[in-house]
C-alpha cells in the first residue's frame, strides 16, 4: 500500500491569511501550518479548539472589525467583539 502523506505550510504576516486558512481548512487531518516571524500556528489544531459558533462567526466578526491585524471598534479589538 502506498501512502502519500502531503504537507503544506504558508508563509504570511497577515491575520486575513490566517483567518481565511482556519475557516476554508477542510477537516481532513492533514498538516497545514501558518509560519510567520513570530513562529507557526497549527491550523488544525485552531480550528479544532473553535466551536461550531465561534466557527460560523470567526469571518464575520473578522471583516466586521476591518480585516486588519490593528483595527478595533471603539477601543474594542478583535477578540472582544468574538468573546461575545
């Protein structure tokens, strides 16, 4: 039996990058990290750490606060706003 096991890895300094790979992932278990300056994130391990709520607002919220990595609401970033 042969098995091809693929690896993906995307390299980006954008919080879009990484909110468009957590929601487009399939749920497949295949390896698929997102490498910044700062170190990787997990794809799947992210979107396995989501609800199914926090999964259907997580593009929502994402473009709601500007899809910037530095916009916020009112003094209000990100995080708040999904927290709710």
């Amino acid at each position: 039996m042969l098995c091809i096991l693929f690896y993906f890895q995307v390299q980006a300094e954008d919080a879009d990058v990484l909110v468009m790979l957590v929601h487009h992932s399939s749920d497949s278990h295949h390896p698929l990290f997102l490498t910044t300056s700062n170190g990787f994130y997990d794809i799947q391990k992210i979107k396995e750490s989501l609800s199914e709520r926090q999964k259907g607002y997580l593009l929502f919220c994402h473009a709601f606060t500007g899809c910037d990595t530095v916009s916020s609401i009112a003094g209000h970033g990100k995080t708040t706003l999904f927290d709710r």
